[in-house]
C-alpha cells in the first residue's frame, strides 16, 4: 500500500496490479488513463480512500498523459457518435446487490441492496473499513449516466466506442458504472472525516458477472474485483 506521508491508506493499494492470466490490464490501462487526463487539468480527487500525493506530481501526470495518447492512438481514430437526446438512466443494483466481492489488492466489497461495506481485511469487519451507499448502472444507463451526470469528469460516448469497437468483449452491454456513497470511515478503530465521499467508478463486468474490471473516477485507480462464492 502506498502512504500519505507516514500514514498508510486504510485499505486499497493505489497502484494498479500486475497483469495476470485473465489478460485485462491492457484495457483496464487505457480506462485508468482516460480518466487521468481529465482530472490532470483539475486536479486529483479524494477517490475511495484518499490520501494519494504520488499521482499529484506534475512529471507523473504528464507520463500519464503521453501513455494515454499512445494507447488511444494504437485504438485508431475515435468515430463520432450522432447527438441524441438525453435519456433519465435507471440504476439497477441487482446484479450485485447481496453479493462479496474479493479485490486485487486483497481487501473485500460487501454489497446490500443498497450498502456496501468495504473492508481491509475481509477476517476483520470491525476495523479498518468504508461504508455507504451506492447506485449500479449497466449498458446504456451506464454510458447515460456517465455522460449526462457525471460529465464533469468528461468521458465522451466517442471514447467509449472506441473501447467498444476494438475488442468484443469489452462491449456497451457488460459497461457498468457505479457510484459509491460514502458515510463512515473507520481506521485503527477511530471514526475519520470523510473528505469528499461521492466516489465513481466505471469498466465492465466480465466472466458470467463474477468479474469487474473497473477504475476509480476520482484517482484513475484501476482495481480487479473477482466475485466470492
């Protein structure tokens, strides 16, 4: 895990994991990049559990940037997509609602009808975690609320085909956003300020829906979520 300063975050490694036999990191990569290019001009966010200073130096974000415009490059020109009206999306959270769900970074995601819990420690619930709410988007909705609602974060529908387009299996129908709704956040069994609790995410949900391949909105934290059984 990385620190800020001397204190570790309390659950998630912010650095994206190695590839492994499932060979999603290159698509996971160019997710996490695309939404680091936006935030460079803002500034970095708070992201799922905050503290980050590493992706905050200018040198760093600048070779972030030039990956990301290699990667896009390597995907061909983006195709315009026509202008349509916007459409209310609709969030669903059955596909995950009362499910658990192991990260890559070991820690765990339990998810209610509408709470989640999220632990670093999946033997220990009592320390160390976030809690909250949270709204589950798939498909079109997805790719409705991610351009209607959380436009700020300027993720485009010719991007998003663009993914869609060059590799079958990432397509617009396993496209999934969620927003996390934090409200508690325990570390070294104290109750911590949470800085800016509204954390979005976005990827796909692969392999029967037991795989999320997604990237936090707010840091371009990319993170492998594998569903427990």
């Amino acid at each position: 895990m990385e620190s800020n300063e001397n204190t570790q975050t309390p659950v998630a490694s912010q650095v994206a994991p190695a590839a492994d036999n499932k060979q999603k990191s290159s698509a996971g990569l160019i997710i996490a990049l695309v939404i680091v290019s936006v935030i460079a001009a803002g500034g970095i966010g708070f992201g799922i559990y905050g503290m980050l200073q590493g992706l905050q130096k200018n040198q760093k974000i600048l070779e972030l940037q030039t990956q990301l415009s290699i990667a896009l490059d390597s995907l061909g020109q983006v195709t315009d997509i026509d202008d349509v009206d916007d459409i209310e999306p609709v969030d669903d959270n059955s596909l995950i609602s009362n499910t658990t769900w192991i990260a890559s970074d070991g820690s765990e995601a339990v998810f209610t009808e509408t709470e989640i819990n999220w632990y670093k420690d999946a033997e220990n619930h009592s320390d160390n975690y976030y809690s909250g709410t949270y709204e589950f988007y798939i498909g079109e909705d997805a790719i409705d609320y991610i351009t209607q609602d959380l436009s700020e974060y300027g993720i485009t529908k010719s991007e998003l085909k663009t993914l869609f387009d060059k590799n079958p299996e990432y397509s617009k129908d396993n496209f999934v956003v969620f927003d996390i709704r934090y409200d508690e956040f325990i570390m070294d069994g104290e109750e911590q300020v949470v800085a800016k609790p509204l954390v979005p995410w976005y990827g796909f949900i692969l392999d029967d829906n037991t795989y999320l391949d997604v990237a936090n909105m707010n840091t371009g934290t990319y993170y492998k979520f594998t569903k427990s059984e």
